[in-house]
C-alpha cells in the first residue's frame, strides 16, 4: 500500500533562516505531488505541484521554492524565510486520472 | 488562487442531528471529492464522485455530483461526537486536470 512521509513534524525558526521540508511516498510510482500551505483555520493554498523529475509549477509567487530530485520526493525550501512563512505545510500525492490526492500528517512551521 | 464557495462556514449541531453543507463554482469540474481534516492532521479522503448526477454513499455520509458540474452536496446523517472536524470539498477543473481546487472549509462542532 502506498504511504507518504512528511518531516519534520513542527519547526521552529528564526527570521531569515533557511528552510527545508521533506516530502517521500512509497508504494507507487510516478506520482504527482504537491505542496499546500493552511493558514490558522483556513483553507488549503496550493503552493507548487510537479507531474514528473524535475518538473515544478509554481502557483504563487513567494520567496518559497520546490524541487523533485527523485520520483518519489518532493522538497519545499527557502533561503531566507519571513514571519508570512508561517503555517502547516501539507504535501500530498496522486496518481490516475481522476487526481485523488492523498496527504501527509503535516509540517507546523512557525517563523519567529 | 481559486477556491469553491462552501456553505455554511461553520456548524454547531447536537448529537444525532442531521448535516448538510454544499460547494459551489463557477467552473466545470470533472471530480468532486470531500476530505475531514482533524486538528493538527492533514484531510482525510472521505467520498469521490466521477460523473455527474453521481449520488454515493459511505457509511452515514452521502455525496452527489451536481448535475450541472458545477457544485456538490454532502450530507452526515445520526451525527456523533467523532464527526468534529474541518470538511472540505475539492474539485478536479475541466481547465487544469493536474490540480484539485478546494473549498474554504465548514467546521462542524457537535454536542452531546
């Protein structure tokens, strides 16, 4: 069955250090992924989604940036981060046609 | 970035009752699915609809696919204290079949 790993669990950070979060599904085999952010009480805001290796869509323009070094692995960071930065940080994954997606536990980011 | 209109907000409700909140868009979509989402815990998939007219159930929570494309209903019969959460609806655009579009959340209290 397929599983999805989400690390850390919270963070927290000072103003202007970089960040890296760490996405990886086992179980299957090209997936997509994607990186939301949720605001305290809000809705989920994609941030950025790949259909394969290398290839990254960007739906909001921010200081945040992603990558997918591997098939399976999907990375948010950011060389400096800003107290907006703050929030819980869902990665999530999808195969098929029908674009199910299926999300991890969460990253409770707080940028102090 | 988009997001559906889902109804009501939020919802105070007594052990036992029924609930119903419903999304609605402006756009085609081509899937419906809902998701709970527990504090501190990414959403959970909870229904899928593929077509339109589609009504499915699972367990006490039922779901249909609007005729028109362009909204969907669910519907928690006999509620228990368990169904406390944040639901969301999030649907797969006509325009971008790539990316789920989610609605702005209803959060439901249930009371003893």
């Amino acid at each position: 069955s397929q599983t999805i790993h989400q690390w850390p669990a919270t963070l927290v950070q000072p103003v202007g250090s970089p960040l890296s979060l760490e996405c990886t599904v086992e179980g299957t085999s090209n997936p997509n992924l994607y990186w939301y952010r949720q605001a305290a009480g809000r809705g989920l805001q994609l941030l950025f989604y790949s259909v394969g290796i290398g290839q990254i869509s960007s739906e909001v323009p921010q200081n945040l940036s992603a990558s997918r070094p591997q098939d399976r692995q999907f990375i948010l960071s950011s060389k400096k981060l800003l107290l907006s930065d703050s929030g819980f940080y869902l990665c999530a994954w999808s195969v098929g046609q029908y674009n199910i997606q299926y999300f991890g536990a969460g990253t409770r980011l707080s940028v102090l | 970035g988009q997001q559906l209109n889902q109804s009501p907000q939020s919802m105070f409700i007594q052990e036992g009752e029924d609930v119903s909140m419903n999304c609605t868009s402006s756009s085609i979509f081509n899937t419906w699915l809902w998701y709970k989402q527990d504090p501190g815990e990414g959403p959970v998939l909870l229904i899928a609809l593929y077509k339109a007219g589609e009504l499915t159930s699972n367990g006490r929570l039922t779901a249909q696919f609007g005729i028109t494309r362009k909204d969907s209903f669910l519907n928690i019969s006999a509620s228990i204290p368990s169904d406390v959460g944040i639901y969301f609806c999030a649907g797969r655009p006509a325009y971008n079949t790539d990316k789920l579009i989610f609605g702005t959340g209803t959060r439901l209290q249930v009371f003893p």
